[in-house]
C-alpha cells in the first residue's frame, strides 16, 4: 500500500500542466501562475481514499524565471482510520527549458516517511540528495536533459502529444530513489467520457509501469486528460495487486484557457 499510494498520487499529478499549439503553431500556455486542482481519491470505485491537488506558483532563482509546483496528498476517511497518508511534493522548474533545479519529498504513509530533497548542477552534472531522515548527503552523476518526478510530468506533457499516433510512446529519463529509470508514455486514443462537470473530449494515455506487488501488469495504469488547450487531468484509474485505486477531476481554478465542456449534467 506504500508504494501504490505514492504511484498513484504521481501519476494524479501527471497531466497539471503543459505546453501545447494552435494550428498556427504558436505556443499556447496550458497553465499560468494560481493555477488549482484537486482530485478525489476512491479505492475499488466507492470508497473514498482522499485528495490530492497541485497548485501553480512563480519564483525565480539565479535570475531566471522559474516555477513552483506544490503537490500534496491526503488520505480521508474510513481510509485514514488504517492508514494515515500525508504527502509533499515540490519542484522548481525554469521556465524556458523546464528542467527542474530544485526538488523536495516529504511522505507519510502510514508510518513510511521519507523527507529528502534534490539540487540538480547542470554545470556538473550531477544530483546533490539531502536525506534529512537519515542526515546525510549524496552525489550521483546524472545528464543533462534529467527530470525529478514531478518536473518530469510537465516536461512530457510539453511534448506535441495531440501529433501521437495510436500505439505511439514517449519517454524520458527521471531520477527517482538516487536511480535513473526510464519513464514511458503510450498513447491509446481519443474518448469522450463523463465528469461531475459534464461531457469532456480527452485524450487517453497509458503510463508503463513496473509490474510487481503492486501493480497487476506494465499497463495497469489510465490517464484521461481533456482535449483542449488546458490539458488538464480528467480522470487517473489504476488496477493494483489488491482492488483498484481512481483518482477524479473534483474542483479546479486559474485554468488559462477555457474548459471544453460538450455539454453540463
């Protein structure tokens, strides 16, 4: 449950902001500063589990123009009665090149903690790892176009998705637990689904993961993300070892573009 709860509180987060074009190929911010959403977390379709939300904040660091994205996650509940979640993340990010400079994880799920934070050197190459838990510090050699996990989720989704052909991946390097892995992204294809806020188009992905205790098989994992210059998560359904975890599009502020809704329940 430890795993899984942290995996699908990222995989929550995938899809909050992004990049995308008009026809005319200029680039269309999907997200500006005061950005907000939030998720409601359910176990097996009908037991709430708890929330999630991801808010957009500016900085700068060296000069430069910089993001600051704070994810949390929180479990609720008949849940939490059992085990407790309490999670923090956050990434800071330079705008022009959305390579992350920064990163911080604080955890608590029930009883697994972990409190460390990340300083990439892209003049060295390399990862500084404060583990603040466990007082120490650690260097590993990384390159130069490295994502931390959630950097990781707004530089893919600054890729021309809407270009995917079905079947079509793509991928990156993130660092992750002092290791770089490879994180994949298959596109499955167009859907129209329903929302506590109406019919939305989306756009169907299916993240590869590892298979193991937790997850049940490599593509275990859904996301739904609409359809409009937003790109805004929809829905996240992921199949584990024991029941299944979702994650729903529950409030939202700050949007830059308008939400293609089709039409209100």
């Amino acid at each position: 449950m430890k795993k899984s709860t942290t995996l699908v509180f990222l995989f929550s987060l995938f899809f909050f902001t992004s990049f995308s074009q008009s026809k005319e190929n200029k680039v269309v911010p999907a997200f500006k500063k005061g950005e907000w959403l939030k998720f409601r977390m359910s176990y097996s379709n009908f037991l709430n589990a708890g929330y999630s939300t991801i808010e957009v904040k500016e900085t700068k660091n060296k000069g430069k123009e910089a993001y600051h994205i704070i994810g949390k996650g929180k479990s609720t509940g008949l849940i939490s009665l059992f085990f407790k979640v309490k999670d923090n993340y956050q990434t800071f990010m330079y705008k022009e090149s959305l390579k992350p400079y920064r990163f911080i994880r604080r955890i608590n799920e029930g009883g697994y903690t972990k409190n460390k934070e990340i300083i990439f050197d892209y003049d060295k190459n390399e990862a500084t790892v404060k583990n603040y838990k466990h007082n120490t510090v650690k260097k590993y050699p990384i390159s130069s176009n490295i994502q931390d996990m959630l950097s990781a989720l707004y530089f893919l989704r600054n890729q021309q998705v809407h270009l995917l052909k079905i079947g079509e991946e793509i991928e990156l390097k993130m660092f992750f637990d002092q290791e770089i892995n490879t994180f994949k992204l298959r596109f499955i294809g167009k859907e129209i689904i329903k929302t506590k806020f109406g019919k939305i188009k989306s756009l169907k992905f299916k993240p590869i993961v590892q298979k193991g205790r937790v997850f049940k098989e490599q593509e275990s994992v859904t996301v739904w993300i609409s359809d409009d210059n937003n790109k805004i998560p929809l829905r996240i359904k992921a199949s584990l070892a024991v029941g299944s975890l979702r994650a729903d599009l529950d409030a939202f502020k700050g949007l830059a573009n308008p939400f293609n809704i089709i039409f209100n329940n």
